[in-house]
C-alpha cells in the first residue's frame, strides 16, 4: 500500500508541474464590483461606499482581518444569493495596504481542495465527514488506505509568511486533537492551509494569538499528521490554486 506521505507529495508534484493554473479548480466569482471599505459593524456586516453611495455588506469571513479591513481599502464585492438576504453584496475580496490582493472568503478553501480533489484518484471523496465528535471536512478513499483531510483558510500574512489561525479557534484544536486519534485508529490524516493571497508560500502557527493551536499542531505532526499549504493567486473576482507543497513548520 502506498504511504500517505508519498501520495500526497505526488499528488503536489502533479500540481507544481501543471503548466495550465487555471485547471478547473478556479473559484471563480460573477458580476463582481469594486467599493470602498468604511467599518466593521461587527463580525459579519461592514459598511462601504459603492459609486458614492454607502451600503451595508455581508462579510465572508468571521476572522479579525484587522490588517486588511482598514477604512479606505479597496474592496471588492459579489451579489449576494438568496432572496431573503438583508444584504445585496457579499464582501469577497481586499487589496492590502501593500496592494496585494486577498481572498476572504471562509467557504472558499474547501471549495477549492474539493475541486482539486475530484481530479485525483480516490475512490471515495466523503465531505462533512463524521468523525468522533467532531466533522472533518473530508474523507478519502484510495485502495486499501483511508484518510482524514482538514482544511485551513489563510488569510493573515506578516512579512511574506502566513498564519494561522488570526482569531482564537477551539474548533481547530478539536479537529487537530480528532486527526491525531485518527492517526491512532489507523487513518492516514492531514491538513491542508489554504493560502488565499498571492507571494506566501509557507504557514506558521500563530502563537502570539493562540498559543494551544500552535501545541496542537506540533503534536499533530508528531503523530503522524501530514502539514501542507496549497499556495494560491487571487483576483478581484477569483481564486486560482497554483501548487501543493509539504509545510516545513
């Protein structure tokens, strides 16, 4: 049986050589406008400007973006679906303060990992799987080897390097805690952080903010569970994956 290390490494070396990055993984976004970012009401409504009219939007991320959502940043919006919204937009997109684009979409890495899966072959891609107490974003199945699968979006980057998480996440180290007794059940497990800026090619924890995720993950990778980042571009209106590499943390 093929280790999991070695699968998943080729799986990233298939990735790294793809010639084509926009190889049907792409999120990618319709009829997007550009706004002016005002404030944050609270976790998910900030207020902006939009051709010179202020308007309430739905922020797609519950994180603190402190370093992007400042006032005056270039924003970048989709319509929102749904016919019961309160708001007509989604706020998607942020241009940083050094003019790189980030993608703050929360339910956009999953997306993406699920697209990049379906082109590989597992016998079985099992999302929102039930495992312990806890939901693991994704079950995988190919020959005779199981695997648990978690995925991190990336948003905050410090000096070219990004990390994770930017808000204190109980959750996370749950799931972490869960991928190390998979590990003791026989599961091959890993996590996958979703880099959704351009220029970043590694994560760290970030410790500073939440010291237990950065234990957690230390142990994780003591027992066994595998840490990539899955480097990306961004676009007003997309987000483009370009190569899988092993996390060297």
């Amino acid at each position: 049986m093929l280790s999991y290390s070695l699968i998943w490494l080729e799986l990233g070396y298939n990735l790294q050589h793809n010639n084509d990055v926009n190889w049907g993984c792409t999120l990618q976004y319709q009829d997007v406008v550009a706004a002016i970012f005002l404030e944050r009401i609270n976790r998910f409504l900030a207020r902006v400007r939009l051709d010179g009219t202020e308007e309430f939007v739905h922020v797609k991320n519950t994180g603190r973006c402190r370093e992007l959502l400042l006032p005056g940043a270039e924003v970048f919006l989709a319509p929102a679906a749904g016919e019961k919204r309160k708001t007509r937009y989604d706020l998607i997109t942020v241009r940083k303060n050094t003019g790189v684009l980030f993608n703050i979409d929360s339910q956009v890495p999953n997306q993406v990992v699920y697209e990049w899966l379906r082109q590989q072959d597992f016998s079985k891609i099992v999302p929102e799987f039930r495992y312990g107490n806890s939901r693991i974003d994704f079950y995988l199945e190919k020959a005779e080897a199981r695997y648990l699968l978690e995925v991190k979006g990336c948003t905050l980057e410090v000096n070219g390097i990004g990390y994770f998480p930017d808000a204190p996440t109980e959750r996370g180290v749950k799931h972490l805690r869960e991928l190390i007794r998979a590990r003791k059940d026989g599961y091959e497990a890993g996590v996958v952080f979703v880099l959704q800026m351009d220029g970043v090619f590694e994560v760290r924890p970030n410790v500073s903010t939440h010291p237990e995720f950065g234990q957690a993950l230390e142990e994780a990778r003591t027992a066994g569970v595998q840490v990539f980042c899955l480097c990306c571009h961004a676009e007003p209106d997309a987000l483009v994956p370009l190569r899988m590499v092993p996390s060297l943390i």
